[in-house]
C-alpha cells in the first residue's frame, strides 16, 4: 500500500514513529519580565513514516520552492485537522518544526509535511 511521498497512502507497518504534534499555545511569562512560547499538544500522538528530506523528494512536492531549502525530514501521517508552518513535531527527544503541509489528491487521508530539524 506504501506509495512513497507523493501516494496517497502509507501502510500503517510502514509508520515506524510516534510523533506529537503542537500548535503555538498563549505566550508564558518567563519570569524575568519577558517571555517564552507555550506550546498545546494535538493530541493523539500519530505513527508517522519518518524519510529524510533528498531533493528529489522535494522537488516533487515543492517545485522548487526556496522556502524548503532547508528541510531535513519529509513526515507522512494520518490526516487531521490543524496543522500548519506553524506546528512542531516531538519525535524522540528532538523537534522538527513544519515547513510544508502537503495533502496528497486532498482526500484528507494522509499528510505529507516537509520539516525541519533546527539545533537549539
């Protein structure tokens, strides 16, 4: 049923990763009189096909777009509601931060989205 990062399907067996997902949630007081980005989860956690960003992939998805030039993971996962460039993947410890949100034939069956990886 896989059909790579364009299909309009993955195979559950080929979603190897939980992910969660989070949306920009009401900036928190940090304290010092500044403050820092709260984050609200979208729950539930999805399993995710997780493939590493290769230009071949995004140029396919993105036609060349400048604005993916530095993605690093392209994340197929079950359709829902409220993702966007502002959303933020958890996966393992580590955050990648969506920079495309593709859904293929728009059928609301998968998403595909384009992130990446920044180092903090």
């Amino acid at each position: 049923m896989a059909r790579g990062i364009l299909g309009s399907s993955v195979a559950i067996g080929h979603r190897h990763k939980r992910v969660l997902l989070q949306n920009p949630g009401p900036d928190a007081a940090d304290g010092l009189g500044g403050f820092t980005q709260s984050w609200i989860d979208l729950p539930p956690a999805a399993d995710a096909r997780i493939e590493s960003a290769s230009a071949a992939a995004l140029e396919r998805l993105a036609a060349g777009t400048t604005v993916l030039a530095s993605a690093s993971h392209v994340v197929t996962l079950p359709f829902r509601e409220g993702v966007s460039t502002r959303t933020r993947l958890l996966l393992d410890g580590r955050v990648l931060h969506v920079a495309g949100v593709h859904d293929p034939e728009e059928r609301h069956i998968d998403l595909v989205l384009i992130c990446e990886e920044r180092v903090a």
